[in-house]
C-alpha cells in the first residue's frame, strides 16, 4: 500500500500487512505505508496481500495574482459573422480581408469540421463581438474577494468527494503598490491508501520494525 498523495498521517486502519509509518509521519505520494512483505514465525519474511485505510491531512491550493489597477472589457451587443471553410487542414475565408473587423472586436469560433477517411473539411463560423475597455481601479479588500471567490471555486473542484473538509484558509500578500497576490487553502482528511506491487530490493529485509499499528484512534 502506498501514498496516492502528500499527507500527514491521522489515523491508520491496516487491515493486514507490516505498517511502516504512523501517526503524525509526512508521507509522499508514492511512498510506501503498510508493506506486504512481513517476518515470519518460522525465519526469514512471508509476502501477504497488504491492505487497509490510511487517513492523512492533505491540503489542495491555489494562488493568483490580481492587480489593483486592471482594464475591464465591456461588450456593447453588437456582433458580426464571417464564415470559412476548412478543407484538408486549409482554411479558406468567404469574405475578403478588408471585411475582418479590426481592433475592438473579440473572435469566437464555432467549427464544423466532418472527417471520412481521407476527407476533412466543413466551416468555421467566427462572430465578432464589439467591446470597449475601461481602466478601473480596486482595493486591496476587492482584490481579496474576487481571488476568494474564483479560487474556492477552482480549489474545491479538484477535492474528492470521499474526502472531508477541515479547514479553508484565505491568505492575501502584498507584492508591490498595485499587486496583490490571494492564496485559497483548503485542509482535507482523506484515504490515501492505494494498492500497489512493490519492488521487494527496495525493502530493507533486515529492518525488525518495533511497531505494526492495525488502528489508531488518537
């Protein structure tokens, strides 16, 4: 069994198997935590199928940076739409060049492309939407909400579902006069055990652990 992510053991649950941490140890993912390879009663070491639940405090983050001054982008409805066509990897224009609008338009793209053996062709309708740019100004307090309330969001989607929520920290650090830099943390406690087959050389056969923890409340 080994660690699926970086963590600090809470609690051991091994259900069979030579436990090779304990509580409170910082484990790496990868790293090994209960081991299927155990001394036997009769000399030597018996190889058994190691298995159980570790639970370890994890932490998932992420970090922005927000300047207080900042242009805001504001679109005024108007849009316009040009069409190619996409032809064995080309893409051919249907209007001529001088109908591209220029600056102060943004483009997206929508492609519908149909591939049949060696064909590959279809169109790409692009729409122009017209927006003007504004310079804005923010506090360090707005700066500070906003990096919150994107990066909880992105932070808690990479968090299992199984795993259980202890913490969630906000952090703010001032870089310069007109940069902000938000950090989100969010403490976990989750199972990180995963099954795994061992390189028995990287076992040291003739360690004799003085603990085998089958569970640990406290």
């Amino acid at each position: 069994v080994v660690a699926a992510k970086d963590g600090v053991i809470r609690r051991l649950e091994v259900k069979q198997g030579q436990t090779v941490v304990k509580k409170g140890d910082a484990v790496r993912e990868g790293d090994l935590l209960v081991s299927g390879i155990m001394d036997s009663v009769y000399g030597g070491f018996r190889t058994v199928h190691a298995y159980g639940d570790i639970y370890a405090e994890t932490e998932y983050a992420a970090t922005r940076e927000y300047p207080l001054k900042y242009t805001e982008r504001e679109y005024t409805g108007r849009e316009t739409a040009r069409y190619s066509l996409r032809l064995m990897g080309r893409e051919i224009n249907l209007y001529p060049n001088s109908m591209s609008p220029g600056e102060g338009y943004e483009e997206r793209r929508e492609e519908h492309i149909y591939q049949n053996g060696n064909f590959d062709g279809g169109f790409i309708k692009k729409t122009f939407a017209e927006y003007t740019e504004t310079e804005r100004q923010r506090t360090v307090s707005e700066a500070v909400e906003q990096g919150a309330r994107e990066l909880n969001e992105e932070v808690k989607a990479l968090i299992p579902d199984n795993a259980e929520i202890l913490e969630n920290k906000i952090e703010h650090n001032i870089l310069s006069g007109d940069l902000v830099s938000v950090t989100v943390t969010y403490i976990c406690n989750e199972n990180i055990a995963k099954e795994s087959i061992i390189d028995e050389s990287l076992i040291d056969k003739s360690e004799i652990l003085d603990y085998d923890i089958i569970d640990e409340e406290n």
